[in-house]
C-alpha cells in the first residue's frame, strides 16, 4: 500500500518545521492556517524564520484579529503579497466573531475565510483536522504526475489530477500523509533530478519505471511593464504615497508613480531599474522633482531614516538605486 510507504519513509525523514511542532489542536489549528497562508507562492526556507517571529508577537486568534495593521505588515514584511497578511488577519477576525475563536472544520465554511480557496481549505481540513483529503499542492502534484507518467494537456488537468489522485488511498493518519506527500516532493520528487533510489515508492511509478522524467509545464505568461517612478523632495524629505491606484502593493507605501509606453521608457536622462513581481517584468524610470504640498494620500520621509520605517521590500529598492544621487 503506497500509504503505508510513504508514511514509513516520513516518520524517518520528515522535517523538524516549526509549524509541526507538538501542540494542543487550538495551537494547532493556528499554526496551521498562518503557515498555509504565508506558504502560498512562498518556499519553506524562507519562510521559517517569518513564521517563528510572526508566532512570537502575534501568537493566536485573538492577538491577529487585534492587531494594528502596521505592526501585522511589519513581521510580515519580506515575504511580500501583503494582501495575504491582510486576508489573514481578516480571518482571524471573523474566527473570533462567528466560531468562538476556532477554525471551522467544514470545508465550505473554510472557504468563506478571507483567502481561503479550495487548495488552502484542503490543506487546512487534512492538516488540522486529519480530514482524508489529498490537498493538491505543486509537489503533491508532481509526484502524482510522476506515479501515473502523465503527460498530455488532458491529463494533467487540474480536473483529471482531482480524479486521479485516489490512486493515493486512505488513511487514519490523514494530517501526516498529507504533509508526507509534500515532503516526497520537496524532497525527493524533485523537478529536475529527482532522487528516485530514495523514494520508498519509486516501485510504484512509472516514470521511474519508463526513465521518463519530463513533466510538460504550462508557460507562464510574463508581461512587459514600463514606468516612471518620481520622486519628490522637500529639504531632506521624500514623499511616499499610500497606493491606491495599483493592484499590486495595494494601500501599501510607494514612490509616486505612472505607467508609460515603453518608448517613453527610453529616455536616457532618467535612472533605470528593473524589477520581476509575480507575472510582470516591471522596467521603471526614475525622475527627480520638487513639491511642497503633499497630496492627501501621502506622507513625508526623512530620506536618511526612510530604510527604517516599515515599507514594501519594492520601494526600499528603488530608493537604494538612487540614494547616491540625492
């Protein structure tokens, strides 16, 4: 029984990650949701240290549902998508007014939490409450692609892998298989050079069977944006704005800023800096003005205190390519 396999090799082999630490289900069910959210398009490494210092200062329920959304976004800072800090602690809100400060354990309950979709209310209904759902994550994913040697565009559909992912089986240690199968993926079933003589259920698949290892992966469409980035000094200040105006870093501080056309990017007497975020390859140009009545939505900044007050990572960076020139 693959099962049994899987979870053989993990009591042995599983990570000592923060989340999974011994704890009561109250604990439990909040370790869970906070490392969900903060896991979503985020990798496990970097996200301990953020989880260990989130739990520090906001250590459940009802100190999240509390707390200001300055110091929430501060101990989020860096791992950026801030909407799902601010998703979270919207939870965390409703948690306390509508379920007695417990995590509802009915998937479609879950689902009407402030960014819970179907993946993070799967995750949560295995993990906290050992429900027998597979949750399909990227890894949970690939190893199922892997077992069965899917390949078409029909197969691996994220209708047909629902289907599919039965070949997995049941069992009563529901949290743990879960977690297993991540681990499997994390760690062995890797998507380049995978280490197939670890695996315990490398006799079950038939990639491994075939050598056939390629997994065909949807193209990821990258978009081309160009903007400028103006920043406006007053003495020793510069002014930041809270965004209103783009979808992403919504109402979080950034420099004022436009979107233009890419030829009047390449104007050669501004400042350039490139920035990959989530689908776009941002390409801004940066210029320099004066203004002394800021705007309603705006504040200003000592420039030499500005890296030491709680701005997105973005900012930070655009401010670092030209501090010289200031």
């Amino acid at each position: 029984m693959i099962a049994k396999k899987i979870l053989y090799w993990y009591d042995k082999n599983k990570r000592p990650l923060p989340w999974r630490a011994r704890s009561s289900a109250k604990k439990k069910e909040y370790f869970t949701l906070v490392s969900e959210f903060m896991l979503q398009q985020t990798q496990v490494k970097t996200v301990i240290p953020y989880f260990n210092n989130f739990l520090k200062n906001i250590p459940n329920f009802q100190s999240l549902a509390k707390v200001s959304e300055a110091k929430l976004l501060k101990h989020w800072q860096g791992l950026g998508y801030y909407s799902r800090a601010k998703n979270l602690k919207k939870s965390a809100k409703l948690i306390m007014d509508n379920y007695y400060g417990r995590l509802p354990d009915n998937f479609e309950e879950l689902k009407k939490l402030p960014g819970v979709g179907d993946y993070t209310a799967s995750a949560i209904s295995a993990i906290a409450f050992n429900k027998q759902i597979i949750p399909l994550d990227g890894n949970i994913e690939r190893v199922l692609k892997r077992i069965l040697n899917l390949k078409t565009e029909e197969e691996i559909k994220k209708e047909n892998l629902h289907k599919q992912k039965k070949i997995f089986g049941k069992t009563k240690r529901s949290s743990d298989y879960a977690q297993a199968l991540m681990e499997i993926g994390a760690l062995l079933c890797k998507p380049k050079n995978p280490y197939c003589d670890m695996c315990p259920i490398a006799k079950n698949c038939l990639s491994f069977k075939r050598n056939d290892f390629e997994i065909k992966k949807k193209d990821k469409k990258i978009i081309d944006k160009f903007y400028l980035a103006t920043l406006y000094k007053n003495d020793d200040q510069l002014l930041l704005i809270k965004n209103d105006k783009f979808k992403f870093l919504k109402n979080l501080l950034i420099f004022p800023m436009k979107e233009i056309t890419r030829s009047d990017s390449l104007l050669k007497s501004r400042i350039k800096l490139n920035v990959k975020m989530s689908n776009m390859n941002m390409s801004i140009s940066i210029d320099f003005s004066y203004i002394k009545n800021k705007p309603k939505n705006g504040m200003w900044i000592e420039k030499t205190k500005l890296e030491n007050y709680m701005i997105p990572t973005f900012t930070k960076k655009i401010f670092a390519s030209v501090k010289n020139n200031l």
